[in-house]
C-alpha cells in the first residue's frame, strides 16, 4: 500500500517498514507467558550490534516493570531516542526530572484543556471527509486515519496553515528514526530551528494554543527551557503521526469486523469511548516499552542484574487470559477492566485524553457521514500488523454517498 504526506511524498516505505510485518503475535505471545514468561532475548546495542535482555509476558510483570521506575529506569529509551528527539524526552526521564517536566506540561492534556480542542479536531476530521463522502467508497488509512492526527496537532500547536505540510514530513521522518537515522537526525534540526523560532515568537506575543501555553505555563516559578519544548514537540510526533490513527484504524476496523457491536454504537454513540477503550486493549497501537535495571532483582522468579534491559511486552500482557476471558476477541461489551496499552506508573501516557477524543470523534464523524458503513467486500480482508506498531495498513470501505 503506498501513503502520501500531505506534501506528496510516499512515505509508506517508512511509516510501515518499523512493523516488521508481523500479522499475528498473540498466538506466540500466549505460550510464551505459559512457558517462559520472563525470556532471554536479543536487543540492539551500541556497540556489538546486539545484547542479552529479557522480555516480561505476563500482566503482573508488565505492569511491575513500569510501576517500579526506581528499578527500571527509562534512561534507554533518552539515550536511544536522544539524536532525533532532544535531550529531554519525557518518556526516557527518571525522577526527580521526569516529575519536574511533567507538572509544567500535564496542565495542557488535562481532559478539561483537551476539551477545548474538540471544535479544531471536528475541523479537520470533517475537512478530510468532505473529499471522500461523495463518492461511496475510500480507503480509510491513506485518506483519513493516516491524515488527521497529525494535522490536529498542527492546529493545537498553532502552526500556520502554510507549514502543516512541512510538518508532517518532519514528523514522518523522525519516526524513520530506527530504519532510516540520517533522514531522522536531518528533520530533527529543521524541526529544531523552526519551533525555536516559534517559541521566540510565543514568547514575545502568545496566542491561544498548546505552544503559547507550553511557553508561558509556570510551576513555583520554575518554566520549560526551549530545549524541553522542543523534545516535547518532537514526542507529540509519533503520538500524531502512529499513536492516534493506528488506535483510530483499528476501532474501525474493530466494529466493521463485528456487526452487531457496529449496530449497537450506531444506536447508541456512548458506546465509542468504551470501543475506544476495549481497541486499545484488543490492539495496542504500542506494543512494547523498553526499561533498564538500576539494581539487582527478582522478576517472576529470573534474577536480573544491574544494567541488563528489559522489554515489557503490552500487547501480551493485555491479552493475559488471567486478566479477561477470551482476550484475543474485540468485544466493547466486556467487564471493565484497566488495560496498560497507554503504559503503567509515572510514564502513563500523558495524551491518553487527547487520543480518546480524537478517536471518538474520528469514528463518531465516519459513522454519520458514511450511512451504511461497511467493508469492501471486492477486497482481500483487513488485518492489523506489527510486532512493535500495530495498525491495519488498509481499509477500504462502501457507503451510501451523501
């Protein structure tokens, strides 16, 4: 399938060649928390080219290797991510900075202030809709799942029209980053001198948007330096440009492959944010977090040494039978329980209310445009992909053209 940016590059060869093509993990992933649920693995390193680390399975251990940060650090993640995304990426900060950060930011996700950007996302999801709605079919990945969550982020940021295009090779370059680290490190300066500029600008007369708020937001005195607005900026990104319409493809892609949950949230719309919540237990859009050990411990019975690595596998853990009764179904009815596909403990996904919105009001939008929203039944069947992003790579649909 080849995607386009909004500037006309095709850029499928390097959002889709981090999935590694997988297309079925779960079946694995249920012997391995059954046999070897902390494993040996392989995993990159700087130097040799690859190390030993261990992979966690199961819900209990997942979710203790990211409660436990003063065990298992996120330092990797700063020094992997580093080159492309600044110094202070707040997924790769352990405390006392990750706390510090955190408090100058959480103020703008807080579900209050992402209230406020329901109006520009309805804008843009509508916006991409007009140019399909006429015509009784689409393909929704490249057309729209793909699209809007990044330019809802231009809006937020409140970046000028002109440069939204720019925008989104930039962020699609970045997330080359592991595939392709020349592309990425190049983007990474340009995007650097352009939100530098910005936040100058911010700084001298602030609007109202997530960027003037970054600038201006103040706790005990103490403010963000351009250089964590920057790795701010950069960490949005990825939530932009994978997060959020992988999440969104497969809700979609969720209810079209199951009637009668489709029929029930088209009665009812309340039903979309438990959807919302079940796809992302059903079909983490991340599927695994990487930690490294401070000290000596015991984890499920296999002792780790300090500064052996750690990979805590969230797509396992969210389908752990001990957990949910059949887990490898989609089923928006289920009994509630909290999954830990936005992650555990102090690095808990801080867009969690963001996604949740654009996800429902992506879907709720395709659903009242799109009558008689359906699966094109002259195609192959889609099917979500990826060991480390999942997402369906295409989806094409019929409707009744209004």
């Amino acid at each position: 399938m080849s995607v386009q940016s909004d500037d006309g590059s095709d850029v499928s060869r390097t959002l889709f060649a981090v999935t590694h093509d997988g297309t079925e993990p779960y079946r694995s992933y249920w012997s391995m928390r059954r046999d070897t649920p902390i494993a040996p693995c392989e995993m990159p390193g700087a130097n040799s080219g690859s190390e030993r680390g261990y992979a966690a399975y199961r819900y209990e251990h997942v979710e203790r290797v990211l409660r436990d940060h003063s065990t298992f650090s996120s330092r990797n993640i700063r020094e992997a991510l580093g080159p492309a995304m600044g110094r202070y990426p707040l997924v790769g900060l352990d405390e006392p900075l990750h706390g510090r950060s955190r408090s100058l930011i959480s103020n703008a996700f807080h579900p209050t202030t992402v209230g406020r950007w329901e109006r520009a996302t309805q804008r843009v999801v509508n916006g991409l809709i007009d140019r399909f709605a006429g015509r009784g079919s689409a393909e929704l990945v490249r057309e729209f799942t793909f699209r809007f969550p990044l330019r809802v982020i231009a809006e937020i940021l409140g970046l000028p029209p002109r440069d939204h295009a720019r925008f989104h090779r930039w962020a699609i370059e970045l997330i080359s980053f592991p595939t392709r680290p020349y592309e990425a490190v190049r983007a990474s300066g340009e995007l650097r001198a352009y939100v530098a500029r910005l936040v100058d600008e911010r700084r001298r007369s602030p609007q109202d948007d997530l960027l003037s708020q970054l600038v201006e937001t103040r706790v005990n005195g103490d403010h963000l330096g351009g250089e964590e607005i920057f790795s701010f900026v950069c960490l949005l990104l990825p939530a932009g440009a994978q997060t959020a319409h992988a999440a969104t493809g497969s809700l979609l892609l969720g209810l079209l492959l199951h009637r009668d949950q489709l029929d029930a949230v088209l009665v009812d719309r309340s039903l979309l944010a438990q959807a919302a919540e079940e796809t992302i237990r059903w079909e983490p859009p991340l599927m695994t977090a990487a930690r490294v050990v401070l000290s000596d411990v015991e984890l499920g019975g296999v002792v780790l040494t300090a500064g052996t690595q750690v990979v805590a596998n969230l797509g396992s853990a969210n389908h752990d039978e001990s957990r949910w009764a059949s887990p490898d179904s989609f089923d928006i009815f289920r009994e509630r329980r909290q999954s830990i596909g936005f992650g555990a403990g102090i690095h808990t996904c801080l867009g969690v209310h963001l996604a949740k919105m654009e996800m429902r009001i992506a879907v709720d939008a395709v659903l009242d445009r799109c009558r008689g929203l359906r699966l094109d039944g002259t195609r192959p069947l889609p099917r979500v992909h990826g060991e480390m992003f999942r997402m369906p790579t295409g989806l094409p649909v019929r409707f009744t053209p209004s």
